[in-house]
C-alpha cells in the first residue's frame, strides 16, 4: 500500500468511525473532513486521488475491518 491510500484509508476510516452528532458537530465533522481530503488532492493531485480510491478493496476503510 502506498502513501496516500493509507491516508486516504485512515482519513476515511477516522471519520467513519467518527460516531453519532448532532447536526451542528455533523457540520462541522463534514467541513474538517473536506479539508482533509483537499489537502491530500493539493499534494497529490487529483488523478492520484482517484487512482488511489479505486485501488481501494469496497469497505477497506471501515471501521473495525483488519487487513
């Protein structure tokens, strides 16, 4: 697994096992979220982005799941 999958990964699976909120802490889960995922896009690109999402086993991030 290369660099940014595995960030990709852990960003996706921190926030999806982020838990429930409220609407305003969902808001703003949302927004920090955003801002993780452009700064993986302003340091790789987003071909690389996309490349690296694709390469991703469906579920990969979720919570819970060992490799």
């Amino acid at each position: 697994m290369d660099e940014l999958t595995a960030r990709l990964e852990s960003l996706l699976r921190f926030y999806a096992g982020a838990g429930p909120y409220d609407q305003d802490d969902g808001a703003q889960l949302a927004q920090q979220f955003s801002k993780a995922l452009q700064l993986l896009v302003a340091e790789f690109g987003p071909n690389a982005v996309d490349a690296a999402l694709d390469q991703m086993p469906d579920g990969a991030w979720q919570p819970g799941l060992l490799h």
